[in-house]
C-alpha cells in the first residue's frame, strides 16, 4: 500500500523497506552501566486491564532517588509530543531506593478508558542528583529513561504500514504512515534500490508509529535522491513499481 503526494515541491520517490515491527525492544535515553535499571521497558494495559506496575532497581552500593512522571503521548508532523496526563498515574511518584534495594512503582487509570482504540503514554523516569557537600566537585550525569505505556493494547496482528521516499529540500525522507488504531514499532528498516542493492537505514529500533500518524526519518543514502525504489511496509508485503 503506497501512498503518493502530487505537489511539484515534495516529490515522492518509492523505496523498498522493511518495516520489521518489534514490539517489545526500547532503551534508556542515556546508556553505560547505569546504577538505575528498570524493568519491564514498556507497559501493555489489555483491554479492561486498569493498572500496571514496573520495577525500579539500584544496581549501585549508594542510595539513589527517583522521579516518576506520566505524559500522553501523540505524534505529529514535527515528532513526539508529551503532554500532561491525569487519566493514568504513578504511585509513588518519587522513591528513594537503598543500595542494591527495589521498589515497585504502581502505573494506575484514574478512570476507565474511553472506547477501545488504543491509548498511548510515556512514563518518564529520571535519576535524581545526590545533594553533595559545596567543596565536592565534578561532573555527575543522571540516567533518564522513556518507557512506552499503551492502554487498550492490541494482541492482534501489526498494523499494515504504507512508506515512501519524499524530497524535502535537499533532504531525502522515508515517510511511514500508519492508517490504523493501534502503534506499530519499527525496526531493522533498509531500502532496496532498483538496482537490486539493499542499504539499512538503522540497524535496531528506528522508533514508532502510532495509530494515525505519520513518520518522517532521513536517509543518507546519496542514491536516494536519483536512484528508482519501490516501498515495501511490513514483512513478506514488497510492493514493485
């Protein structure tokens, strides 16, 4: 399925990628051997499912704080949008965890979710700065992670996806649509030129889709911008043109 634009400045190129949709694979925004570990790295609420939990573990020897926040989650031309989210909440908010101790983290629905299209949010989990004394310096990085939640998750099949190459510019953009109510999760994308060579644009987790958006990510390729393709979106679903 392929989507076309006739306007003369965004000229629609098709491209052949795969969309592999992973979904269960995220990561922290910061990496290293984080004293901060989280798990599970996303939530799925199943239809009438009203709460959730995650574990937070300090891995490190130290006490360590923590703060949890909830955002609805949308997409739009520009990218993610995290917005405040009083429908779903976290209890407790802020934890302070003992070397090597855990703590449970409740994901809780302040009301039933309305209709049955999927419902997407981020938890955001940031690693608090210890209070040191004035005469102790140096730099300290505090961890920050992003774990999806979504209410109402599908079990059922992923979404069918539509991409294509657009110019914008100077840029090339792989363009991925989503039509459908639920998120897809991409992952492992390479375009396939007519030539019959393959390029990957990412190798792991590109990002998601979710329900009704659309996606926009660069593709470096210096064939892209006069080399013929043709969009593939979602395993075993090429499309020849």
């Amino acid at each position: 399925m392929l989507a076309h634009s006739a306007g003369a400045a965004m000229r629609w190129r098709r491209a052949c990628a795969w969309l592999v949709l992973l979904m269960g694979t995220f990561a922290p925004l910061a990496a290293g051997a984080a004293a901060l570990q989280i798990s599970p790295i996303r939530l799925d609420l199943l239809p009438g499912q009203s709460a959730g939990s995650l574990t937070l573990r300090n891995r490190g020897t130290q006490p360590l704080n923590a703060q949890v926040r909830v955002f609805r989650w949308t997409q739009d031309a520009e990218g993610d949008r995290l917005e405040p989210a009083p429908a779903l909440v976290a209890s407790p908010p802020i934890v302070q965890i003992s070397g090597e101790g855990e703590q449970l983290v409740r994901v809780v629905l302040t009301q039933p979710a309305a209709g049955n299209d999927e419902q997407t949010y981020r938890l955001l989990i940031d690693e608090l700065p210890e209070r040191r004394p004035q005469a102790q310096t140096g730099v300290t990085m505090q961890l920050r992670y992003s774990v999806p939640v979504f209410v109402n998750a599908s079990t059922g099949a992923p979404p069918r996806l539509s991409a294509a190459l657009r110019r914008d510019g100077g840029r090339t953009l792989l363009v991925v649509r989503n039509p459908e109510a639920r998120h897809a999760q991409l992952a492992d994308v390479s375009i396939e030129w007519s030539d019959g060579t393959r390029s990957p644009l990412t190798a792991g987790l590109l990002g998601y889709a979710l329900g009704g958006a659309t996606r926009a990510w660069p593709v470096a390729d210096a064939r892209a911008a006069r080399a013929r393709a043709t969009a593939v979106a979602g395993p075993g679903q090429r499309c020849r043109g």
